[in-house]
C-alpha cells in the first residue's frame, strides 16, 4: 500500500491526462500520414494507430478511476454526482 499523501495521488493521476492527450493527438496524425502512402503501408500504420488508440482508452478509463478515488473532494461528489 502506497504511503503517498492522497492530493499527491491525485495530482499524478491529473497530469496523466495531458500525456494521454499527447499520444492521442500523434495516433491521429499516425492515421492521417497512412492516407498519404501505399495501401498495404497504410493498412500496417492505420491498424497499429487504431490498437493503440484503444491501449490509450483503455488507460484513460484507468486514469479516471484513480482520480475520482484520489480526487481531495471525493466524497462531496460521490454524494452529489461527478460533473461530467
């Protein structure tokens, strides 16, 4: 069990976000570079842009647990609903 305060969590859990949206935004430049190519190069760079666009989705529904769990307000919202 982690010995680290839980802002500090949250904070961690926050800047995962921009990082997420980094690579997002590099897969989707990934997809439009595959239009530009050969076909058989395409279909190699759109599909491995499409598997890890699901990998990133897949750590930001992970990354949205951890920052409601480590969120400082975490119990107002849970009483009140999480803003969407």
């Amino acid at each position: 069990m982690s010995t680290m305060p839980v802002f500090e969590q949250f904070q961690m859990a926050s800047k995962i976000e921009n990082h997420l949206s980094t690579v997002a935004d590099i897969l989707l430049g990934l997809a439009c570079l595959a239009e530009t190519i050969g076909a058989e190069q395409a279909r190699v760079v759109q599909r491995l842009s499409w598997i890890a666009s699901q990998e990133c989705e897949a750590i930001r529904e992970i990354n949205r647990a951890l920052f409601q769990l480590a969120h400082p307000n975490r119990q107002h919202f849970e009483k009140e609903g999480w803003p969407t």
